[in-house]
C-alpha cells in the first residue's frame, strides 16, 4: 500500500509539473501578441483613411489646420465636427462673433478693402465690414457720411481743422488710428461732435503695452505722470506714469512704486488748442468708446478738455490713454469731462492732465463707474484752489469697485484763508454737492486700489463732500486706500466733510485704509481717516458708521495713536459689529513730548492745563495715564453742566476684553469686559487685551486701518465729527461690580508657589433655584445643583498674598440679583496635597436700577447697584453694604470672624515603620519577642512588643544554615501638630526581650538599637521621615550607650539581633544511646544506596523493553 501511495504521489507531481508549462507557454504566447498587434492595427486603419483624409483636404473643405473663419463647412466637416464634439458643449454661435446685430458684424483688422465698405459674406460663416483707408482730411470725412456699422483705418498721418459730426442715429463707426496721428489745428473747435445715438469707437491696431522701468522707491506718492515730446513740433512721442502697488498681507498692506512707459503710436492730437477747445465732444446721446490708442495734445498749447461729454451721452474707456490734457483756468476735467452723461472706465490709462478741479476726469451731475484702468499722475493747477486730481465730481454719482487712482496730485496750498480749515484738497478724489445746503451725489468704493495721491491740503485719497456742499452718501465697501498723504491738513487717506454721512462696512471680504499720513502742524490730524465736525448751528457734523474694524499699528506725535476726538467729535463705541482698538502708539518718534494742534478756530484743549483755565486740558497725570489708543478733549468749563459727549464698552469686536486703563474726565479708570464709561470732556485710554482676544478681533474683522500716522492726534481715526462703532441702537452698560476675597491657609503660610492653586466660582443660580453644596463623602467635590458658572469655567484664583477678585461688572437686569460664591476643590487628584478645603457657601444678593444716558442716536444703559447683601449660609450671618457709587462697587465678603473669605487647613502627614532582622546561628528559628521603647522610656518599662513567626514561610535559611527573619512595629505616624515649626527629631529605642528560661539552648543578644527620625514638613502636604539608627546599651539607670560610632541609614539596612544555639554530645554513660544514634545512621545510609542501585537497574530494564 505504502509504495502505491508513492506512486501516486509522483503521478500528481508530474501532472502538476505539465499543466504549470502550458500556462507558461500561454503567457509568453499572450505577451508577444500585445506588443506586435497594436502597430500592425495601426498601419492597416492608417491605410484605410488615407484616401478620404486626401481627399478632403484637396476638395477644399477645412483641415484641422485652418483657421480662415471665412470658409464655408460642408456636410461632412459638419458631421466630423458633431463626431468631435460628441459629449462636449457644442458652440451656440457655430463660430459667428456674439453680441453683434445680425448683418452688421466688423471686420478683422487687415481685411482687403476696395476703398469702399464693402460687405463679405461666406457661406455658412460671418459677416466682416472692410476697412475704409484714411490717407487726407478729405478722406477723414467720410466719417460724417458714414451709417452702420463702418469701419476706417487711418493709412498716415492727416492734419486738419475743420470739425467732423457723427450724428446719424444707430451708426457704429471704427476709427483704426493704426499708429498715425490726427493733428487737429482748430484753436475752439471739436475734431469730432459724435450726436443723435451715434458712437464712435477709436483704437490703435498698432498700439503696443507700456513696459515696466526702474524707478527709486524714495516717494511712493504724488508723481506726477511726464509727457515727452517730439522737439521738432511739440507731439508727445512717449508717456510714463507711475502706480503705486498695494499688496495686503494680513492685517497690513505694503506698497511698491512702479513706473510705466508709453510710446505713443496712434493718437488724435490737439495742436493749436486753447482754454476754450473740446477737442472730442459727445452729445445728445452720442457714445465715444476709446478701445486703443491715445487722445492728448501737443506740448505747447492747451484746451479746455480732451474728452467731453454732455446730454445724456456716454464714454467707454475700455483701453488707450487719454493724456497730457492741460485746462490752465476757467474749467474743469482737463482729460475728460461729462455733464449729465455716463464715464464707464474698464481699462486704459488716464494720466498726465492737468486743470484748476478734476485733471483727469470731472463730472457735473453724471455716472462714473470705475470697474479697471488707471487715473495716475494727474493735477491740479499749482496756482489756484480746486479739488480732485484724479477726479472731481460735483452732483454725480461716483462707483469705484475696481482699478487704479493713484499718484494724482492736488497741488495748491497757501496757509492765507486756508490754514487749519482743510476746505480744498482731494489728491485721489474729490466728490461733493455743486450747491451749498444740497445733498447730491454719492461715492461707494467697493474695491480697486486709492494709493499713493497726494494733496496740498486735505484728503490725500479721498475727499469726501465739502463744507456744507454734502454728499447723498459716502460708502466704503471694499478695496484699498493706502500711502496717501494730506501735506498741510487733515484726513491722509480719507476726509469727510460736514454734514456729509459715512459708512464704513465690509462684509464678506477684507479691505484696507493703511499707511496713510497727514503732516499738518495747523490741524488736529487724522492719518487714515479724518470726520469733520461743525460749529455751525446751520450745518450738522459730518459723521461715520463704522462696522467690524480693527485700528492697530497707528502712530500719532500727538495723542491718541488709534483714534482721537477734538472738541466738537462725539463718539459711540459699541460692542456689535464694532471695532477693537490696541496696540497703537504715540508721542513724538524722538520721544521729546506730544505734538499739539495750531490753536486754529480758538481750539487750544490738547494745551497744557494752567489755573483759571488760562491753558488747555492736558495734566502732567494725563500725560502719565493711558491715550495711546483713545483719546478726547474738550474744555472742561462747567463740566456739570456738559452732555456726555463719547461712551466706551469694555467688550471688542471678537468679544473679547479690551482691558481699559487711562483716565475718563481726569479720574483714573480701568474698564471691565462687561463695563463701560462715559465722558463729558476728556477720555485717555490704552487698549491691553490679551493674545486669545486679539486673534479673535483680528478674524472677526473685515476692515484693517493700520499703519497710518499723523503729525498731531489720531494716527488711525481722528473726529470732530460724530462717530458710531457697531451695529446698535442700545448699550447695556454694566457697573464695576468687584467681589473682593481673601484665601488662608491654617498650618503654614501661603507663599509664592501657591499663587493661583487655589480655585473660586461664582455661581448664579438656575430656574430650579437650587443651591450649590459639597459631597459629604471623602472627595468633598462642588455639587452646581442645578447653578451655572458665571464667565468662564476657570473662575478665580488667588494671588501669593491669598487674594482674589471678581469683575462681575454683568449684572443682567434691574432688579435683584443672586449669586453664589464658594471655593471649588475640582478632582482630587488636582488639589493642594495636604490641604482640607473649605466648604463655605457665601449667598450674594445684588440690587439695581438703570439710567438711560444717550450719545449721539444710542441709549447707553447703565446698571447702578444700589445694595448688595451678602449672607454666611454655614452660619446664616448677613451683612448688607450700600455703595456711593453705584456704578463703581467694590466689597470685601469675608466670614464673619476674621478678615478671610475662605480658611483651609493644612494638615500635612507623615510615617514610618520601624523594623528589625532576627538571625539564628546555629538553630532554629523560634517565636522571639522584641520591644520598641520611646525616648522617655530608655528601661523599656512601657514597651511595644512584637513576636517573631516561625512559621518556615517567613523564615529565610541562608547557605551557612543561619535562619533569619524580620519583624515591623506599627508604624510611627506624624501630624503638623506634632512637630515644632515644621521640624522635629524623635528617638526609639529597640532590644530583643531576654528568654533564656524559654529557649534554654539559645544565647541572646543583649543590644540596644536607637533610631533617630527626623520629621520635617515638605510644605507639599507630606512629612518626610529621615531615619537612622546606632547599636549601643543601656545601664541599670536608664542611660543608653553608643558602642558603634556610626549612623546607619534606614531602612537600607536594619537593626539585626543575633542568636546562637548552642548544645553538646552526651557524658559517659550515655554511649549506648550515642551507638545506638550511629547504628540508626548507618542502617539509614546502606537503604539509601541500595534504593539509587535499584532506581539505576529499573531505569536500564526500561530502555531494553522499548
């Protein structure tokens, strides 16, 4: 059986053996084809198309390669295209240009042309209009006949004086400048009257983008753009113009100069213009759209504006430049001017024109819509008032959303008539009312880039209305205004004008007003923003609404780095939606004092105060105090009497604790988080939050001012206007409400390293009413039954003196309020080691009323706390305090006794147990007894004993044969009451008790061990136990006797007693026995051997068996 079981076996391995080569041979078989098929496959399918692939191509009809959008598809190629397409989104047009009426689509640039507009037309494509050449000023009128869509392309340059009308309704004319020039002589005369719906659209198909040149980052503002010119006739042959770029990273912007240069190519040219000469004008629904190319004029003369528009017409400026316009007096909009008609900027670059309001673009009752280009390097005249460089618009309603207003200059400044009013300026822009009394108007910038304008006077960027020539609304909703300057005023980056109203209000994105600066020596300031007030009582106070705004990294060499009010500014700052002030800064750089205001309009309160108010406001204590980041002054005369004027919340936006410390109306103050103040003629505070509460004021902002500086207060914000921060209409302002409380400790003293161990809530109770308590069992946890923790869960803790405080500072609603106060011990393990915790519950009963005390259009609210009792329940003691101030409370609670609040005990604990080695020699082990003695009790009258085990299990027989074994006392426990001072040495003494008539064999050691144990308190909630210990004696008269010189540590070793056994061979007459001994012992030894021979003998018997 075995041997057909191995057949068959080897039967099964060469079946195995056959079957794994044919699935080798299959692999390599499946292998060869997949690398041979593809290519084989391949040529046949390349041989089956090639003669239809041909055949298309020669037939005419279009190829891959083609791009003729004037072929015509046939059938197939349809098919082909529907076959490519399959699963894609088909093109809806069929490749015809869209947004174009059908028949009237233009032709491509460089089409063939016959002289004439020739329409062409291919089958199944698109319709094109041919290009009319332009080679004289005869041929440059063919414009005026032209209807539909036309198109012309200037072939050189053409000179001409006579004035051109489109006026056909409907028509579309292209004028290609094709880099030649349109040299216009007419001193009074448009070039071109565009009327009665007709548009024309000008370009340069030989225009080529400016190029990026180096430039010194010295001056990042005011650079005016430059014109070169040709020498020979004064045409301008290149332009450069400057931007300044904004980049935001984080809660900052960082600017860069950049230059660009132009090289002028195609370009219509005023040549002999004069203050009268609109060299385009549009009216009467006309529609001028600049594609390319530039409209400007030569060196030498001047016009009264390059581009006008009136009667509801239109401009597109969709590229090109319009440039090197100069107006010398008696207009405005040097570059391109519109009255009741539309400015649409998409791109291009408006630079370089110069006129006495609005050097680039004005606008009298019209639409501007800025959506991209460039207005850069842009003035006014140096030598008359005017506002607006960039722009100036009067009436119109002006939307920034993006784009570049940069480097404009508002140049004219004489401190005759103008010092400290700020009534001229606008570096960037200028919008105002045309009429004194109206509001007309409006500005929203909701994106693009306002930087590096400068302005002689005030509103680096923008300046918003004028005095009493109001905006309808000024909006902020997005964007960028940065590094502008206002030289000899105020506002740097913004100013409002009385009664103009503001809002500040991003949402959904970030923007910027950073790096902005006023150098005014006359004025109050204002780097990023200035708000105008009035003291007029015909004319309101412009104001601002500002919402979700940081203002940090703001400097003023005056006062009030972040934001600052002068005396006629009122200021609401709420809690919602608001702002968060801190880490601004100010003083002069070089540190030598606080710059002041000129005293302009008899304002003199940021002076030095002297008696008899013959100064100003500001104290030496002032000076010392907080005003870093806020600050307000007014005269104090009568202050009694004033209205409130500014209200501060304690809670920024992020709902953190801003941290308030300075002096509110010279007395100093700190502001709680739920706390707040009011002023009536002075407010200087700093802003200190902690890092948590500035990240989260940092992410809930979408409007960053910082970077600013100003020359005299309020580097970030600076008012005499009204300014509300937040989104309400009521305040709840809650009083300085401080629970003061002492922690003690019964045992030892507190020191430095407890600071903050020990834990305080303050509780308020639920609707179930319940009341806190402790568990009665060993952990003696806090029970909140049913009470919640009032702030966050980490309450209170003390100081290294033992105090604590509470800012309650809430106290929700008029009425009576309760609350509880107890130490909370947390979880064992995370207690104060040694330390019974204090089970005292303090019930707090708060008693208020409110008073409504409004600021501008908000109800401040503020709780006064009439009385506050406060009631001992583990004594059921009640005390009731009634404060002065309501609004500032301050109570020491304490238990009734002494002056603590809450007493622990400290009641560290130590131990020890003392432990001796029995060793026998030459015995065995027997149940010895041994006695511990205290110090005082050296004779062992008293003794504690303990009694060995001789059970084997607790015997140990070393290799000698000597048994030993160890025996503990009890051990030796120490309380703090034990010791002297938190240190203590005690004495033991220990022998073995003397049992000769017991264990008549044994000889006994007769040594008497002391221990010495110092105790010591480890200030831990332990008592350390150092024991040592001596071998010695003790006389009959109690006195102990060292005989070893020596400590020994314990319990490293211990104090060993040795016994010896001791016994003898029996005398004469005992021989018998001892022979009888021997006899037992031999016969004993001859039955071991002869059962080792017998277990050998088995063992060998077995192994034959197997």
């Amino acid at each position: 059986m075995k041997a057909n079981s191995d057949k068959s076996k080897q039967s099964k391995k060469a079946t195995r053996r056959v079957l794994a080569g044919v699935l080798c041979g299959a692999s390599v078989l499946s292998l060869v084809l997949s690398l041979v098929m593809p290519p084989i496959s391949q040529a046949i399918a390349n041989d089956a198309q090639a003669a239809p692939t041909e055949e298309t191509v020669m037939g005419g009809g279009s190829s891959t390669e083609s791009t003729d959008v004037e072929n015509t598809n046939n059938g197939d190629t349809e098919n082909q295209n529907s076959d490519e397409t399959e699963g894609d989104e088909a093109d809806p047009s069929n490749g015809v240009e869209q947004g174009q009426p059908e028949g009237k689509l233009q032709a491509e640039d460089g089409e063939l042309s016959d002289g004439n507009a020739v329409m062409l037309a291919a089958e199944g494509g698109q319709t094109k209009t041919a290009s009319t050449e332009i080679r004289t000023a005869d041929d440059l009128k063919k414009l005026a006949n032209a209807s539909g869509v036309a198109s012309f392309k200037l072939m050189n340059d053409v000179e001409t004086g006579e004035t051109i009308a489109l006026n056909k309704d409907g028509s579309n004319i292209t004028l290609d400048l094709n880099g030649c020039k349109i040299k216009y002589t007419s001193q009074s005369q448009p070039l071109f009257n565009i009327t009665g719906g007709a548009t024309l659209t000008v370009k340069d198909g030989q225009q080529v983008a400016a190029t990026e040149t180096t430039t010194s980052q010295t001056n990042k503002c005011g650079n005016l753009a430059l014109m070169e010119y040709d020498t020979s006739n004064g045409i301008p042959t290149g332009l450069t113009y400057y931007v300044t770029e904004s980049v935001a990273n984080g809660t900052r912007t960082t600017e860069t100069l950049k230059a660009y240069k132009a090289h002028v190519k195609g370009a219509i040219v005023a040549c002999s213009g004069s203050k009268d000469l609109r060299l385009i004008v549009i009216n009467s629904g006309g529609h001028l759209n600049l594609e390319s190319g530039m409209i400007t004029q030569d060196k030498n003369n001047c016009v009264k504006n390059l581009v006008y528009a009136a009667g509801s017409s239109a401009i597109s400026v969709d590229g090109g430049y319009v440039c090197g316009g100069y107006c010398p007096e008696g207009a405005a909009g040097a570059g391109i001017s519109v009255e009741n008609s539309t400015l649409d900027i998409s791109d291009g670059v408006i630079a370089g024109n110069y006129a006495p309001s609005g050097g680039g673009v004005y606008a009298l009752n019209s639409t501007v819509n800025m959506v991209g280009g460039i207005i850069s390097g842009n003035g006014t005249n140096d030598n008359e008032v005017g506002y607006g460089a960039g722009i100036c618009a009067e009436d119109s309603m002006v939307t920034i959303t993006n784009g570049y207003i940069t480097n404009n200059k508002y140049q004219f400044y004489t401190d005759e008539g103008h010092k400290g009013n700020g009534c001229h300026g606008g570096g960037g822009i200028a919008a105002f009312s045309h009429n004194q009394g109206q509001k007309k108007g409006g500005l929203v910038i909701s994106g693009g880039y306002i930087t590096g304008n400068y302005s002689a006077e005030a509103g680096g960027g923008v300046y918003a209305g004028a005095w009493n020539k109001p905006l309808s609304g000024f909006a902020f909703y997005g964007g960028i205004i940065a590094s502008n300057v206002a030289q000899n005023s105020e506002g740097g980056g913004i100013r409002i004008a009385a009664p103009t109203v503001g809002e500040f209000n991003v949402s959904g994105k970030k923007a910027y007003i950073t790096n902005n600066t006023t150098n005014t020596t006359n004025d109050w300031g204002g780097g990023g923003v200035f708000v105008q007030g009035s003291s007029d009582n015909n004319v309101q106070p412009a104001s601002l609404n500002i919402y979700n705004a940081l203002i940090t990294n703001n400097h003023a060499s005056g006062f009030g780095g972040g934001f600052a009010a002068c005396p006629t500014g009122k200021t609401a700052i709420t809690d919602t939606n608001g702002i968060a002030i801190f880490g601004n800064y100010d003083g002069k750089p070089d540190g030598s004092g606080y710059n002041r205001s000129g005293g302009t309009h008899d304002k003199n309160d940021d002076a030095d105060w002297r008696p008899n108010h013959e100064g100003g406001e500001i104290t030496e204590d002032f000076k010392k105090a907080g005003h870093q980041d806020l600050f307000l002054i007014r005269d104090s005369a009568n202050a009694e009497s004033l209205p409130y004027i500014a209200a501060v919340t304690g809670q920024m936006l992020g709902g953190g604790a801003a941290n308030w410390s300075g002096t509110i109306d010279k007395t100093p103050t700190s502001i709680g988080k739920y706390e707040g103040a009011q002023a009536k003629y002075m407010i200087g505070l700093k802003s200190e939050p902690i890092q948590y509460d500035k990240d989260a004021a940092t992410a809930a902002a979408s409007l960053f001012i910082t970077g600013n500086r100003s020359n005299i207060h309020g580097g970030g914000v600076m008012t005499n206007g009204d300014v509300i921060a937040g989104s309400t209409t009521q305040v709840n302002v809650y009083p300085k409400m401080k629970l003061n409380g002492t922690k003690a400790l019964e045992g030892r003293a507190l020191t430095a390293d407890d600071a903050g161990k020990f834990r305080f809530q303050l509780l308020e109770p639920g609707e179930s009413g319940g009341v806190p308590s402790f568990n009665n069992n060993d952990d003696g946890k806090l029970q909140l039954n049913g009470c919640s923790i009032v702030g966050d869960d980490d309450g209170a803790t003390n100081d290294a003196e033992g105090n604590f405080v509470f800012d309650l500072g809430r106290v929700h609603s008029a009425g009576t309020n309760v609350y509880y106060l107890v130490e909370d011990p947390g979880n064992v393990a995370d207690r104060v080691p040694g330390v019974d915790y204090d089970q005292t519950i303090y019930k707090i009963e708060l008693t208020t009323t409110t008073e409504k005390r409004p600021v501008l259009d908000i109800d401040y609210i503020y709780y006064l706390v009439t009385n506050v009792r406060v009631t001992n329940l583990k004594n059921n003691e009640a005390k009731t305090f009634t404060p002065n101030n309501g609004s500032d409370v301050s109570i020491k609670i304490t238990d009734g006794n002494t002056d603590k609040t809450f007493t622990n005990a400290y009641k560290p604990k130590g131990s020890w147990t003392p432990q001796v080695t029995k060793k026998v020699d030459g015995g065995e082990m027997k149940a010895f007894t041994f006695e511990l003695a205290n110090e005082d009790d050296p004779n062992f009258t008293k003794p504690e004993t303990v009694t060995i085990n001789p059970d084997p299990a607790n015997v140990k027989t070393e290799k000698n044969g000597n048994a030993t074994s160890t025996v503990d006392f009890k051990s030796k426990t120490y309380k703090l009451t034990d010791l002297n001072n938190g240190s203590k040495t005690f004495t033991y003494y220990v022998r073995e008790k003397y049992e000769s008539s017991t264990y008549p064999h044994y000889k006994f050691d007769q040594s008497v061990y002391r221990f010495k144990v110092v105790a010591k308190d480890n200030t831990q909630g332990g008592i350390d136990c150092a024991v040592t210990y001596r071998k010695g004696t003790v006389d009959p008269g109690g006195t102990w006797k060292d005989t070893d010189n020596k400590d020994h540590e314990f319990p490293d070793t211990t104090p060993t007693f040795t016994n010896t056994y001791s016994t003898s061979l029996p005398l004469s007459g005992m021989s018998g026995v001892t022979l009888t001994y021997l006899a037992g012992a031999a016969a004993l030894c001859a039955a071991a051997a002869w059962m080792h021979i017998r277990r050998k003998a088995n063992a060998k018997g077995g192994e034959r068996r197997e």
